[in-house]
C-alpha cells in the first residue's frame, strides 16, 4: 500500500467511509461530494494509479467493475432511470486521488456535455 | 446485426463515419457531435444493447475497451493533459443508441459535475 495513498487507507479501514459494497476484488462507497442523488465511487483493492497504469492482466477487473455498477444500480433500484460511470485519467480530467476509481452516478437526469 | 442498430450499421460500414482506430473486438470512431477537441466513441463489435446487459463472459472486452482509451489518447497525444471516460446507461443518463458505447474525451480542461 502506498503511505500516502487515500483510498488504500480507506480499503485498509484506516480511514472512515460509507461503504455500500465489497468483495474480493473491489470496494464501492459514497462521493464525499455527491454530484447526484446516488454517487459512488468503486474502487479497486489493487493500487492502480491512472487508467493509463492499466494493464492487459487488469482486463477482467475493468469487466468486473462494470458488473458492480449494475449490480449496485439494480439493487439500489436506480438501473431501470438510468446512470452514468466515469472515469477521470490525470489532472486534466480531474483525477485528484492517484488510485484508479470510477464514478457512478444516478438518482437524476444526467445533462450533456459530461463535464 | 439486429436491423435498426446505427452503431452496427457503422461498424459494417454500411453508414459512413470518421473511424480512427479498429480492431477484432472494437471500432472508435468520431462523435458526431464532439463535446471536446478529442472526442471519440469506443463501441464493441459484440451488440449488446446497455451496461445492465453486460454479463461476466464480457469483462475482458469491456477492460479491452479501456486499454484501447489509453492508446488512443497516447497515440493523439492527449493522454498526459488528461481524459475521460464515460458511459450512458439508459435513458436518464442520456444514452440514445441501443449499443453500449464509450466516450473519450480530453483536449481540453474537464469540469465536475460530470453532466
């Protein structure tokens, strides 16, 4: 785990957050700064520090990802609406914390242009 | 192919569009109605209507997906300012062709809320 690294002391517990899911492979817990009534951001256990990091061998953890978000949507009963998931990549982008997460937002209509 | 699928039709090239990278398993091509200097749509050649239709046997293309996100801002030279990427699931959150597709988009400073 890198010392420094916010959302692996969140993983470690180290640091409070309201989790909404967990397994083996990931960790989804609320925006502290929601942009929508549902906000979520689902994170990786394994440090990865930009989408730029990812690797081939990550493929199946980038899939799994996406089964979370409509797992959590479907069970939060927001899917059916609809939601959208972003990813931020560098500082351009807005990416603030240096471990890959992904964002997933619903509860609302969501406009056009994505930012 | 089912028969009203615009996304499909493009990837037959039965519908002209602007496509700046392909490979056995995805197309990008440029978003009709770019929300940003480099904005480009990433679509599987696997129809599959929405990310709830998603299942696990997916997972290494939807990782494949943001592999080929990271090339191409690398290739265009826009991936160390920084990029997103998005996808719409249903009405709410603004999808509007029935063909899970993934934006990318950098060239310029993006801004929060995410739409």
């Amino acid at each position: 785990m890198p010392e420094e690294c916010l959302f692996c002391k969140i993983l470690a517990g180290e640091i409070q957050s309201n989790i909404i899911y967990r397994d083996d492979l990931v960790v989804a817990f609320e925006d502290v700064n929601p942009q929508a009534p549902h906000h979520y951001l689902i994170v990786p256990r394994k440090h990865i520090r930009t989408t730029l990091d990812l690797s081939t061998a990550d493929n199946e953890l980038i899939g799994h990802i996406y089964q979370v978000a409509g797992k959590i949507a479907h069970d939060m009963e927001f899917a059916e609406e609809g939601f959208r998931v972003v990813n931020n990549c560098n500082e351009g982008a807005g990416q603030s914390v240096w471990h890959i997460h992904f964002h997933l937002l619903g509860g609302r209509d969501l406009t056009w242009p994505p930012g």
